[in-house]
C-alpha cells in the first residue's frame, strides 16, 4: 500500500500490516511520520495511491463515497489527535452521536443496555466522568482529560469492532495517561474490539497485545 498527500512525495510504503481481531496493537513513530495519515487510509478517510487495504474483509477501495461513510460510522470508534468533539453539545450528547451517524451502532447499544443515553452514562461513569452535573456541560467547559474521556466514550459506544486512537494522552500528565490507556484497553476487551493506538511515546506500550515501530514496516525513509 503507497500513500503521498501530494505527488512524488510519498509518505507511507507499506508492504503488509496485519491487525488479529480483538487484538491491541501499539503503533509509535516520531512526529510527521505518517502515523495519523495511516489511521486515515484506515478509516477510509483518504485512499491509497497504489494496494490495496481490507478492514473486517471488506476492500475499502471498492466503497463508494456514502458506503464508505456508512462503513466507517458502522464500525469504527475513533479518539482523534485533537478530540473533534461538538462544543456546542453537552457530554451526553457528544458520547451518542455514533448512535446517530449508525443505526448499526444504535441497536447495539440498545441491545446492551436499552439506550444510548443509558449506555452513554455508563460508558462515562466508567471513565470517571459518573457526576450527573457534567453530562449536561457543553464539551468546551471541560479540562483536556474530561475531553479526551468523552472522546473514548464516544469511540466505545455501540461496540465498533475497531477502535482507533490518534495519540490521545498527550496532553495529560504521566499518572493520568497511564490510567487512561488502561481504561480504554480494558474497555475495547471487554467488548472484544481490535484497538490501534499510535503514538511518539514508547512508553506508553505497556498495556498492549503487541507493539511495532511505523519505520519497521514503512519503506520510506524521511530525509530530514
Ligand atoms: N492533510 C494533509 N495534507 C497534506 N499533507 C499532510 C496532511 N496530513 C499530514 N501531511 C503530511 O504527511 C506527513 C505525515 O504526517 P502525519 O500527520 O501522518 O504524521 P504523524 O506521525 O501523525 O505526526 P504527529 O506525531 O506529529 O501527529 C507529514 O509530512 C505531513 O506534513
Ligand atoms: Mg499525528
């Protein structure tokens, strides 16, 4: 799989990555290495110059515009690098908007708990963020770690059998991030989805199946 955001300047040669359901795998690589573009050719977000890329035997090269959204909203759960969270919109309604984008999602959750405010909720009491006051706050009153906790619980609703998260513990402290990173592999184990995480930090690999280096798969080399 090849992959440049302009011509002649590629960014990701990728002869094979293979992800095992259910599986955690770490992804570390210096910034401006292509780790958040490679989450983007995941999520079907932007396509490959050349190869191709499977997720959940599905080709996503052969999706079409609207199918890849479907797709994406149906089984993905991502933590952004940034959270992308609505600030206009409370905590609650935040975690539910996968509920909203997938009706996939939607019965999932209903199936588990009857519905998605309930299981937004638990998903939230489960992060340490159980305080009825903050599910009425809008996103934008809260601290970076409130955020990046209603970003992971709005991965995790409905149970996507893949979870994706962009370097999300950067702006936390050492105690904060390492309990977060064991929240949320716990989470994507209990509900047995395969979890990709990337990050600069080497260290934070602990609490994963496996870990691998983008520069040991990746056959560009960045002059630079
Ligand atoms: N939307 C974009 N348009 C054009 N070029 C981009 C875009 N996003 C990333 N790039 C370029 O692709 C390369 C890889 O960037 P990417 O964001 O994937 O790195 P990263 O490993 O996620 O870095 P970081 O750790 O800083 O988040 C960089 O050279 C960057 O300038
Ligand atoms: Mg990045």
């Amino acid at each position: 799989m090849r992959f440049g955001w302009r011509p002649g300047a590629e960014v990701l040669n990728i002869a094979s990555l293979r992800v095992e359901t259910g599986e955690s795998l770490f992804l570390r690589g210096p910034s401006g290495s292509g780790k958040s573009t490679l989450l983007s050719l995941i999520g079907a977000v932007v396509t490959p110059d050349g190869g191709r890329i499977r997720v959940l035997g599905q080709e996503l090269g052969s999706l079409a515009g609207a199918a890849r959204d479907r797709f994406r909203a149906d089984h993905l759960g991502v933590i952004f690098q940034l959270f992308n969270l609505l600030p206009y919109l409370s905590v609650l309604e935040n975690v539910v908007l996968p509920c909203h984008f997938s009706g996939r999602r939607r019965r999932r959750t209903i199936e588990n708990t009857g519905s998605p405010e309930t299981e937004g909720r638990r998903l939230l009491e489960h992060l340490g963020l159980g305080d009825p006051l903050i599910l009425s706050r809008p996103v934008s009153e809260l601290s970076v770690g409130q955020q990046q906790r209603v970003a992971a619980a709005r991965a995790l609703i409905g149970a996507p059998e893949i979870l994706i998260a962009d370097e999300p513990t950067s702006a936390l402290d050492t105690d904060a991030r390492d309990a977060f990173i064991a929240l949320l592999c716990a989470e994507a184990a209990r509900v047995g989805s395969s979890l990709l995480f990337v990050s600069h930090d080497a260290a934070l690999a602990r609490d994963f199946d496996r870990q691998l280096d983008l520069a040991q798969i990746n056959r560009v080399t960045r002059a630079g």
